[in-house]
C-alpha cells in the first residue's frame, strides 16, 4: 500500500472537459479513484447509464477518462472504459474479470488487469440491483463503486431505494405528504449477506480513509463494495461549494456514516459516535438543503436552524431514524 502523499501525486485517469455540475463529488471521487489506480496495473472500469456515465463519456465530444493527454505507449498506464447498460455495471465487471482470467490461464495474458465498476444508486439498488447481488455472491474479484446520491439524478431527481426519510424528490414531493415515506434499503447488509469480502460507506471528504479503502478494495479476496456518499448540489438543493461540508455532516450525524467492513475481520464506524449528544445535530445536515426545506429553516440572521411550526412529530421520526441507522452501522460493525 503506497502513502497518502504518495498516492496524491499519481496521476488521476479522470480529466478536465466533463460536464459533471461544478462541485459533483462524482468527479472528487473519480480523481481519487484515478489516482490509487495509477499503480502500475491496468485498470478496466466499466461504468452503468447515470450522471457519472452521460456527463463524462460524450463521445465524439468530451471523454473525460484517460490517463495524461496521449494514448500511453505503457499497458500498466492504460484505462479502458466501458459503457454499458444502466443496470449491468457489476456484471461487465464481472465478465471482464472472467475474460481476463481465462486469457491468463491460456497463457494469453501475462499481465494483471483491476476491474472496477461504477454505478448509481438507482442503476444499483433498483433496476439493477439483481446483477449487483450476483456479482457479489460469485465473489467476482472486482471492486463495485456505488455513487449514492439518493435519486435517480440524471432523468430528474426521482426517488431512489437510498433516499432518506423526508426528503423531497420529483416523485416523492413534499406537496400533502411529507416528502419520502420509505426508510432506505439496508444496501450495506445486503452487500455482506450476499458475500462481499470487503464493504465500505465512505466519501472523498474522508479525504485518507477514502483513498486506503480504495486500495484495500483493489487486493481483498472477493468482491469488494464501496458505498460512496455523494451530495447532489441540483437534487439536495443546496450552495456551491458545500460538497465536502455536506458529506462530512451527513457522515458525523448519522445519514451515512463511515464504515470500513472486511469478511473474516469485521468492521469499524469512524467519526460518527453511537452516542447522539456526541454527534452534530441532524438539523445542522437538513438546514443546508433546499430538499428538506419543508421540514426545517434557517434563520438567515442568526444561522440557527429550526423545527418548522407542525413538522414536530416527522422530525422525531427522523431523528429516531438517523439513531437506528448508526445503531445498525455498529452492530454491522461487529459481525465477522
Ligand atoms: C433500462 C433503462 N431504464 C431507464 C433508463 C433511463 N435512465 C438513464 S440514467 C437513469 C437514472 C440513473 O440514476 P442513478 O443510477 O441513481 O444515477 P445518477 O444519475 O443519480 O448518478 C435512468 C432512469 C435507462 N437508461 N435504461
Ligand atoms: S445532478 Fe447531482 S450527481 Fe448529477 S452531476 Fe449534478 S451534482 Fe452530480
């Protein structure tokens, strides 16, 4: 495993030219991911129809994959791209994994590939979540990157089976009802239920955890699952440049903690104590965006952010949401 600075210094396979919103984390996870691939193996990443695939691989016009401005002369420097179905990133993954494999028993590649797939959490968790299982229950040596902005993004901010509680969506509006009605799928669970040598809940915030689990995911025996928190600045409704701001909140209060989870091992909640005296208040989260608008508001004096008049009851739902989700995270934690 080389050094964090190490690590910063090589060179990203995610390029300037896409048309990602300014501030996506999709694109600070892509940089990160690029780099800790940089390490002399080939990468083959193959990507699933979602903003991370439509904003980045315009083709003829802007490709934003590719390591420096030439082709590399060099295999190791090489990345390979494949688009394929909204659903099915897991599976090509799988499948290329499976090529490889058969052209190194047949003495026809005498090289090592890493295969790593990206996809929504609308391609993941819904439509797609069948080829997701799979995947990890074949223990396909891939890594499978899940960018969890909680909707479906790209065709207009739908629901997704990861919206949290109360959030406003395209189709779950807070218009008579409250916004989303549905507690999450519990997608980490399953991910280990169904497998998975490693698991992960981390962002690019995390700037070090981050980059380390992405290397640890590229040796673990089996598949390895990272969950990447992604603040969506046009779906969450909130400021420029409140990405990271935003991912460390949603982190250390409780949405989406980080989480690090290897089979065998078990796991660790980081930043994020069981304890809610000890955590940033959720309002604190809810305050900065525009999709739980109806549910909190923020003073714009003072900054202190209140309970609206008659949202009492559904903010302690929520709060007693956030609370079973870390409580779960620990418990997850504990299993081997
Ligand atoms: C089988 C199929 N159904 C629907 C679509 C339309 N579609 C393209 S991207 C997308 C949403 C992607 O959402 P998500 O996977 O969460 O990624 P995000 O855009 O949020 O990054 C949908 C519904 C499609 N391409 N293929
Ligand atoms: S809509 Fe959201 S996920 Fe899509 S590019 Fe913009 S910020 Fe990123």
């Amino acid at each position: 495993m080389s050094g964090y600075k190490e690590t910063a210094r090589q060179e990203s396979c995610f390029r300037p030219g896409s048309t990602l919103c300014p501030g996506c984390m999709e694109s600070v996870a892509f940089q990160n991911i690029g780099r800790v691939t940089d390490n002399g193996v080939k990468t083959i990443f193959t990507i699933g129809t979602s903003c991370a695939e439509v904003s980045t691989l315009a083709f003829p016009n802007v490709v934003a994959w590719g390591r420096g401005d030439d082709s590399p002369d060099d295999f190791a420097k090489s990345f390979s791209i494949l688009h394929n179905v909204f659903e099915s990133a897991p599976t090509l993954a799988e499948a290329t994994r499976d090529v490889a494999d058969q052209l190194t028993s047949i003495g026809a590649l005498d090289r090592k590939i890493q295969v790593i797939s990206a996809s929504g959490d609308g391609g993941a968790f819904s439509i797609g979540l069948r080829t997701l299982l799979h995947t990890i229950h074949r223990r396909a040596r891939v890594t499978i990157v899940v960018l969890v902005n909680e909707i479906f993004a790209n065709t207009g901010f739908q629901y997704s089976p990861a919206t949290m509680p109360f959030a406003d969506t395209s189709t779950t509006p807070a218009e008579g009802t409250p916004g989303n009605l549905n507690p999450p799928l519990d997608y980490i669970h399953l991910a280990i239920a169904a497998g998975a040598g490693m698991v992960a809940q981390l962002s690019p915030a995390h700037g070090k955890m981050f980059v380390k689990a992405i290397e640890r995911s590229l040796e673990v025996e089996g598949t390895a699952v990272i969950f990447i928190p992604a603040p969506c600045i046009s779906g969450w409704k909130f400021e420029d440049g409140q990405t990271v701001e935003l991912a460390l909140l949603g982190a250390r209060s409780g949405v989406f903690p980080a989480f690090t989870w290897e089979r065998g091992k078990g796991g660790t909640v980081k930043d994020c104590p069981q304890d809610a005296s000890e955590r940033p208040n959720i309002t604190e989260f809810l305050g900065e965006q525009r999709r739980f608008g109806h549910l909190v508001g923020k003073d714009k004096v003072t900054g202190e952010v209140k309970v609206k008049p008659g949202q009492e009851e559904n903010m302690e739902k929520l709060t007693a949401w956030v609370q079973s989700n870390v409580d779960r995270m620990y418990s997850l934690a504990a299993m081997k």
